[in-house]
C-alpha cells in the first residue's frame, strides 16, 4: 500500500475485506458485500456491522451498571426499578461518551499518562497517520489518537459502544469513524491501516494471542498494546477483591506478559521499540478519593510520588505497554 498522507487519505471501504474470506467489499444499500463469498453485512444507521447478529448485545454498560440490584415487587415498583434502570443506563452512557473530560485532574492525568506512553516512541505527532482501535469502547483512545493528528477507526463488539464513539466525535468536533467489529476478526485488509492500538482490550479474549494475530495482520507501520500484566501486586489484589480474576461474563481475565507480546509480534515481523510494565491503580469510575487527590495544593505530590515510586517499582507493575514498528 502506498505511503498513506494527508492530501489522499484512504476511504473507509479502500481499507475494508471481508474478515470470513478477505474478500473485496462493494457498496449496497444500507449494507457491504463480499465479491467473492457474498456475505453481506448490515449498515445500522450509518455504522457497518461485521459480527453475527447478538454478538453485538454484549455491551460496557451492562458490566459497569451490574449490582444496582433495583428489585420490584409490584407494577408501581416494576415501574420504578425501568425508571432507575434507564437513568442509572444513561448517565453511566453520558459518563463513557465524555470521560475523562468532567473527571478530577488525577484521574484524567492517569488515562493520558498510559495514551503517552503507549505512543511517544512513535513521535510527538501522528499527522498523516491511519490508525484503528480495536475493543475501542466509547472512543476514548480514538479521540487521544485524532487530537494528535491521526485519522482514526473507532472499532468495538459492541453497536452502542460504536454509536457512543460517534457521538463523542460528533461532540466534540473530531474525525473518528465507528464501525462494529470483533477483534478477532477484523474486516481490514492486510497491512491496510498504519498504527491498530488496543487499550484494556485484549484481556477480555478467551485468547489475547489470536487478537494480537489480527492486530499483526491489519498494521502497516506499528502496533501499541496496553493491557493489565502478570504481577504479583495484581495477584494482591485479586486476593483482597479489589481487581478481578474473571470478568462478569466469566471469562478468566488473561492478565498479559510482556515478553510473550514481544515474542508474538518479533514473529509477526515486528521490532520492538517499547516493553516495560508500570505501576498504576484506578477504578473505572473515580471516587471521592480521587477528588481529594485532585485538589490544587495535593496533585503535583501524589503526581511525583507516583512517578517516584515507579523508578523502583514499575518494573514489577501491573501494567504493561508494549510498542512494536514494522521495518520498512
């Protein structure tokens, strides 16, 4: 593929294969379909959809609202619960669409700390760039990828997650399209999209080394994986309930090596320029410690002490950013 740049970027369908057979796609009404399997795949409401129908169900929201527990026993309580439901539903969206814009300064520090990190050895800019995010979620990481010049794929499982990274994009004026795609399987042809970056994705997989696979197949010039790894201040935690073994889907949280993702990506064809694992710790939701930690006069210490503590103990954390280019 040509060298991509900002006077010629590539259209969506220009990028697109059919993730059964990598066949070419055509435009149809309301739907793409394959030229040489003739599968074809739904448009719902300007979003292209590549999984089965109910696979796209599974959504963040559903996890994050589990355990308000609003129990009804009458139609006026029944009533109550759908009305608690709904909201509790639509702020928890409202939150996911924005954050971490609204969020305490410490919090927000955090989640731009792991995006810098996850894609300095790349450069301070990415104009001209394409790049994908896969198990994108609401578009977090798009919009961190756009505001630094990239043109971006929002990519989730989920179709309310692809409509709330629309939204966000809509918003906040940034250009991210979402499309509904099962990591792996992506709908991308070979080496079609310059950097594919996953952020807290691939640990939901039954097996993470399948999506990292595809990751593989798709990027033309890098990958950027962060993900929980392996450590024993993980394992602490666990121990205590604070981080979970399993997801709620039951699913056993695969927690991530970095020198198994190094040695994955090495076979795909890749050098490595990043491999380290750091210490790092917030819910996914901030609280009111966060809040406190957040004020003016306390920030820049809990900031330089977190970095401070970091020199001697990030090499055991329980993050992992592994960043890998592809010789040219």
């Amino acid at each position: 593929m040509a060298a991509v740049t900002t006077r010629n970027p590539p259209t969506l369908v220009d990028l697109l294969s059919c993730p059964e057979c990598r066949g070419d796609l055509g435009e149809g009404d309301r739907r793409l379909t394959c030229q040489d399997c003739g599968l074809a795949y739904p448009i719902h409401d300007g979003i292209p959809v590549f999984v089965a129908a109910g696979a796209t169900d599974h959504d963040e929201l559903d996890h994050l609202a589990g355990g308000h527990g609003h129990e009804a026993r009458s139609d006026v309580d029944t009533h109550k619960a759908a009305q608690a439901t709904y909201f509790d539903r639509e702020a928890l969206a409202e939150f996911e669409i924005e954050r971490p814009a609204g969020t305490p300064a410490l919090y927000r520090f955090l989640l731009r700390e792991k995006f810098r990190r996850a894609v300095q050895p790349l450069g301070r800019r990415l104009d001209g760039w394409t790049a994908l995010t896969v198990c994108g979620g609401s578009g977090m990481d798009a919009e961190f990828l756009a505001s630094a010049g990239a043109s971006v794929i929002s990519s989730d499982i989920s179709l309310g997650a692809a409509r709330r990274a629309r939204e966000r994009a809509r918003r906040h004026g940034i250009a991210v399209m979402s499309i509904v795609a099962d990591v792996e399987h992506l709908p991308f042809r070979d080496r079609s999209v310059d950097l594919v970056y996953v952020h807290d994705g691939l640990h939901h997989l039954a097996s993470p080394e399948v999506g990292l696979e595809e990751m593989s197949r798709v990027a033309r010039r890098a990958i950027s994986v962060t993900e929980p790894a392996r450590a024993a201040l993980t394992n602490v935690a666990v121990m205590y309930g604070i981080a979970r073994s399993r997801e709620e889907s039951g699913n056993l949280v695969a927690r991530l090596d970095p020198a198994g993702v190094s040695r994955q990506l090495r076979r795909a064809g890749f050098s490595i320029v990043r491999a380290q694992r750091y210490a790092m710790y917030y819910h996914h939701q901030p609280g009111p410690v966060f809040a406190l930690l957040s004020r003016a006069w306390l920030l820049p210490v809990v900031v330089a002490g977190w970095r401070a503590a970091n020199v001697g103990l990030g090499r055991v954390g329980n993050k992992l950013a592994v960043i890998a280019v592809r010789p040219t």
